[in-house]
C-alpha cells in the first residue's frame, strides 16, 4: 500500500508541476504587455483546429482582430509562443534587413534516425547556409531551360491523357481535376528531380501516386509536432520521426538505385539529381553524403509536386467560374505560341504576361502555406517600440491574412489578375504578395515552379474550355487535415475540347 500511495504522489506531482509550468508559459504575453487572445491549457490559441477551422481561418481571424493595435501580437501555438507580425515594415526588416537574426525556420528534423528529413526547408543556421549555397546554382535560368523539354513532353502528355478521359467522364460531375494536376506534376518533378519515368498520368495506381498521397498528411497529431519543435533534442535522442516510414524507405531506395545506376553506366542526365550527384565528388569541398543527397532530392520533389499542383488546381477552378478571365488568357496564350512555331518554349512562357497576372492571383488567393516560419536567433528590438522578441521565439509571417487584406486588396475574395499590373504592384507595399516568400529564405525553386505551371496552364487552356458542374464547390472549402491546402471534395470541372 506504501509503494501504492508513493507512486500516486509521484504521478500527481508530475501532473501538477507540468500543470505549473504551463500556467506560466500561458501567462508570457500578458506579462509583458503584449496584446494576445487567452490560451487554452495544451492548445494554446490552436482549439478550434482540425474540429471547426483551418489554420487559414483562425491567422486570418486573429490577424484582422488585432491589425491596427500594434506591429505585432501574440499567438500561442500550442505550447510554444509566438509573435504574428501585423506590420509590412516590420515583415521586411525581419524578411531583409535584419534576416541574419531570422534565417531559422525552427522546424524539426532527425538527420540520424530520418535523414530525409534534413533537407533544405528543415536546416537552420550553418548548415542551412552552407546547402542553399551549394543549391543556388541548380536553379539558374540556363539549367531550367535545360529541364524545360521534360515539362513540355509531360505538358502534352497531360493533354493527351486528358482527350482519353473525356470520352469516358460524365460530365454532369465533370473531370477530378486536381487528382490529374497532382499526377502531371508528379511526372514533371521526378523526371527533372529524379530523371525517372513515373508514369502517373497513364498509371494513376502506380507507386508514385501511391506514395505521394502519403507524403502531406501529418505523421503526428499537431500538439505533438509542436511538443516535438519545442523541444527538438529531447525528442531526437528519443528517436522520433517526422516522415512516414514507407515515404522515407522509398526516396533512399530510389534516389541510392538511380545513383547506383549512373555511376555503373556513365549516364548523365540534365536533372537536379545529376547536379546533387556532382557535389558527391570527394574532389568536392564539403562533398555531400547519399542521405543528404536523397533530403535535398525529396525536398524538391515535395516542394515541386504538391505546391504546383495546388496552384493549377485551384487556378482552373476560379477560370472556370470567370470565364471572361479564362478566354483572355486562352487568346494571349494563342497569340504568343502562334509567333514561336506554335511551341510553349522558355521564352513563349515569359511573354505569357497575362497568364503570369492569372497565376499570381491564384497564389495570392490559395496561398500553399498560411504562413512562414522564422525563429529569433538572438534578442530583437523592434524598432520603434519597447518591446524586445526574445531569443528562440517564432514569428510568424500571416501571408495568407495578408493576401486577404482589404485595405491592400479591396474585395479580397474576388479573383482578379489585375490586382498584378506592372503599376498595381509597384504601388503596394513589396511585402504585400510573400506567395514564394521573400529574403534569404525565399523559395529557391520559385523560377522552376512558375515554368511548371505556366507551361500546363498553356497547353491545357489552349485545348480545352473548363466551366464548373453539379459537383463543382461553389464556394470552396479545405481539407482541414493537410500540410498544404488542398479542396475538401476536389475540384471537378466540365472540361470541353477545343
């Protein structure tokens, strides 16, 4: 009975000092003064989450709540604190000016146990810096040119696949189209990331697919990845992962077999992993190991496929409900590929100014992420304030809310590319659009991704008429439950040949 009574003191010590400690970590912002929403034990200002909003929703929500009161404010993610910033200026000092005490994102990984895990979004300081310059010069103009011939055969691959389907697609319903984006930009990212032939758009079981239905879904609840971020050593020691098993084995297996197979037969190919695979050379300063070869490879294939697809997706489905919007992009697409010999090549694409108007709003509108990430490497004195943002906070950058913002873009739920004139962007604030981010951790594929999404927009727009269905969501919902934003019940379009 003595050991008995022990141990219920001991557990209910443990519940009580953990209690005590989240009480007065609830209690950081209010203080110091800071202006924030009261937290909830656990789920911090994160409740509502997963049951009745998406993270979208409750930034938006708080950023329009408290925009005007001050540069920023704070938010509670979970159990970690953090500053959502209210202000442009500010948003660019950290993203610019001041971006060496903000170059970290603070996310976890486990190189030792998940190496695919530490890739290029994931590293922080050093290491980051030291991969991002050895990166930087995959994402030149002249090598995306080099990858451009894979995407336009894929493009009209996609077209072609997309004929098939029509004979045999009720149109009451319409085509699953962003199940057909995400299998096009799966084929576009392994053949320039991997130099491989997935073959999704003919296959949609093949094992591709299979595994990139896997690949943006948590592998832990959020309170957890939150408990996991905050505490990153602890968690690494105890061998935590943040990639799904299966996801993981299968970028080592592929990535080690594809290198395995030029070493062996001399094989050059003008891909990403042709360009890692040259800084494996022991010749090479800091020469990369296959595990940091198979992170930076994963990394572009999920930052290529997922985030692309998203946008082509949901950019159809707003052409569909504006079809004014649709036939001027469709006659500028016309007009320019008719003065290249009738191909969508790199400089077509350029001049596809309108359609690039198209794609922006698209961005501005389902912006991928609804919000970026950075973490306070010392302590911060924002300027003209008292306040410091201590050392290890987060800041988050409310790009989605941002986007949504009246005062930048009056009547914010309606789709117009003209918001992206020439003149329209040099009036607004350069931190008014952060679709590819901004600074020293902005996208470093963002040129690549726009290609890949201009070039099928073209080609698709030039072939078909898309127009919305019974099945189409008028207005749009979100899965709730995705890394990236994605559609409740898909996007289904009537899609008629040209």
């Amino acid at each position: 009975m003595e050991l008995i009574r022990i141990l219920a003191y001991f557990i209910f010590g443990s519940f009580l000092l953990i209690y005590l400690a989240l009480k007065r970590n609830n209690s950081y912002f209010s203080k110091r003064g800071i202006l924030h929403d009261k937290p909830e034990l656990f789920y911090g200002n994160l409740k509502e989450f997963t049951r009745s909003k998406t993270l979208y929703q409750i930034i938006r929500e708080y950023y329009m709540k408290y925009k005007g009161t001050g540069r920023f404010v704070g938010f509670y993610l979970y159990m970690r604190k953090a500053m959502v910033l209210l202000d442009l200026d500010l948003i660019q000092d950290i993203c610019v000016k001041d971006f060496e005490n903000f170059t970290d994102h603070g996310y976890y990984y486990n190189e030792k146990d998940d190496p695919i895990s530490a890739h290029l979004v994931h590293l922080d300081g050093v290491r980051w810096k030291t991969m991002r310059a050895k990166l930087t010069p995959a994402f030149t103009t002249r090598k995306i040119k080099f990858m451009l011939t894979s995407v336009v055969d894929i493009a009209n691959q996609l077209v072609s696949v997309l004929e098939e389907t029509l004979s045999s697609t009720n149109m009451d319903d319409g085509v699953h189209c962003d199940d057909l984006m995400v299998r096009y930009t799966t084929d576009v990212t392994g053949s320039v990331a991997f130099g491989l032939k997935c073959n999704s758009l003919n296959d949609p079981n093949c094992e591709f697919v299979a595994i990139t239905k896997k690949i943006c879904y948590y592998r832990y609840s959020m309170p957890m990845v939150a408990l996991m971020t905050l505490f990153p050593n602890l968690f690494r020691k105890l061998g935590f992962k943040i990639i799904i098993e299966e996801v993981s084995q299968f970028f080592l297996r592929v990535v080690r077999e594809t290198v395995e197979f030029r070493d062996r037969t001399g094989e050059q190919r003008k891909d990403f992993l042709n360009i890692l695979k040259e800084l494996r050379k022991p010749n090479t300063v800091d020469n990369l190991t296959m595990d940091e070869i198979t992170a930076q490879a994963f990394a572009f294939f999920l930052a290529g496929y997922e985030t692309s697809a998203s946008v082509l997706s949901f950019c159809l489905y707003e052409l569909a409900l504006n079809q004014d919007i649709q036939d001027k992009a469709r006659r500028e697409i016309n007009e320019i590929i008719a003065q290249h010999d009738g191909k969508p090549t790199y400089e077509a694409v350029k001049e596809m100014k309108y359609l690039l108007q198209v794609m922006y709003e698209t961005i501005r509108m389902y912006s991928v992420v609804p919000g970026l990430v950075r973490k306070t490497a010392e302590d911060y004195i924002v300027s003209n304030t008292n306040y410091v943002i201590e050392k290890g906070t987060t800041v988050i950058i409310p790009l989605d809310a941002i986007h949504y913002d009246p005062d930048i873009y009056p009547n914010p739920e309606q789709f117009d590319p003209e918001r992206f004139t020439k003149t329209e962007v040099e009036n607004r604030h350069p931190m008014a659009w952060l679709g590819f981010g901004r600074g020293g951790r902005a996208c470093i594929g963002y040129r690549f991704a726009e290609v890949q999404v201009l070039i099928g927009l073209s080609l698709l727009l030039k072939n078909f008429r898309f127009s919305p269905t019974q099945k189409t969501q008028i207005p749009m919902k979100f899965n709730m439950y995705k890394l990236f934003r994605g559609p409740e019940k898909g996007v289904y379009l009537k899609v008629e040949k040209l």
